[in-house]
C-alpha cells in the first residue's frame, strides 16, 4: 500500500468546464459560456509547453491563465475582466470527490499535485471543501507536468521514495509520466470533464496499479 496519494485536480477532482462556463456567463452574459470555457482550456496546455520545452521561464498558472483568458476573449471578441482569471479557484467537485477524500485521508497522506499553483489549489480546496494534508504540486519544481521533476519534487516534499506514493488520474498520459518516473498509478474516467462528445481518457489504456470507478471506490480498494 502506498503511503501517500497525489492527485491531478482539474478534471480528476473538479468538474472545470461546466464550472467556468458557470462564471464566465455571469461575467460575459453575451458569449456562448461554454465553447468559451472550453476554448480557455484549449489555451493550458500550449501555454504551459512553451515552459516546458525551455522557451519561456516558469509562470506560475495563474498568470497564465489570465493571459489565455485575454487571447480567448478577443478571438470572441470581448474584452473580460482580468479576475475572471479567479474562476480556477471556484471549480466544483465531482460529487464523490471530498468524501472519498476524507476516506482516503484515515489512511493516506493526500495531496495534489497539480499544475496549478499553490495559491490556486490552496483557494480551490477552500472553496471546495477538499480536505488535503499539504499542496503540492508544479510551483515546487517550477515546472509543468508531465515532466518528472514536478512528481518527483511532491516525493521529495514528503520525504517518501516514488515507490511509497501513488498518482491519481483521470488521464492515462498524467500516468503514464508518473509511472516512468517510479510512482505507483491509480486510475478513475471521468467521461464527461469535456462534455458529452468526450472521446479521450474514457477507460484505462495500460494495467495500472488501481483501477477504480470513482474516488469511494479507489477508496475501498486502497484501504489497507
């Protein structure tokens, strides 16, 4: 059994697009809320490869997110508000999530580890009730995942070998890294984190660790 489980957060633990689309129509009522939540989102991860792959030094995700919120409103034309970039900070659970934390947590040290900075996640357990032991995550290796060094900074944190501690994902290539990198792996779908045309992370594309329905049922079968 492993000693301690990090989690990704957006889309594993909360439910970002109807929750942006959420703030965004209360801000821009004159957008299609929801193609503008998922067009932001369209806008991470090339944000964060830019960081990755050595082109731009390390800008913790809030900022980023600010900034691809500015790109996406011109593209629909509109001008937003930059704390409408606070929305990451107000992502509901998926409704198992913080109960099948409290599970975990008798058990387990639990923490995120997260490409979202350790304001954000720490402003997003708040709102969400997620009860974590510490934040952990990217700022730590000022870095972005999937790159090892962001795994590998949260077990070092916790004074606990890659071995000792299992990565929780609803996405198989968050695994994927974290298995290379000597972690243990733990998979749940989430079958609609991009709606309901949905076609990628629907199930398990390798033998991991854990494989579970949902966060109460990784629950039972981690419970030593």
């Amino acid at each position: 059994m492993p000693k301690a489980l990090i989690f990704d957060v957006f889309g594993t633990c909360v439910d970002w697009r109807s929750s942006v689309a959420r703030e965004v129509a209360a801000v821009l009522p004159q957008v299609d809320a929801m193609a503008f939540a998922m067009a932001w989102r369209a806008e991470y991860d090339p944000a964060m490869a830019r960081i990755r792959d050595g082109g731009r030094g390390y800008v913790p995700l809030d900022d980023l997110h600010r900034e691809n919120l500015h790109r996406v409103a011109e593209a629909f034309g509109v001008t937003a508000p930059d704390d409408l970039s606070t929305a990451w900070e107000r992502l509901d659970p998926w409704p198992e999530v913080v109960p099948g934390l409290r599970s975990m947590k008798a058990d387990h040290i639990i923490a995120p580890c997260s490409n979202g900075s350790i304001a954000l996640m720490t402003r997003l357990a708040k709102y969400g009730g997620m009860p974590w032991d510490c934040i952990l995550g990217a700022e730590l290796a000022r870095d972005y995942k999937p790159k090892p060094a962001v795994y590998l900074a949260c077990c070092t944190a916790l004074r606990l070998d890659p071995g000792e501690v299992t990565m929780v994902a609803a996405h198989n290539g968050d695994l994927a890294a974290a298995r290379e990198t000597g972690l243990q792996t733990a998979f749940m779908p989430r079958v609609t984190e991009y709606g309901p045309e949905q076609t990628q992370d629907l199930g398990p594309t390798e033998d991991w660790d854990v494989i579970a329905s949902d966060f109460k049922d990784l629950a039972r079968k981690l419970h030593p």
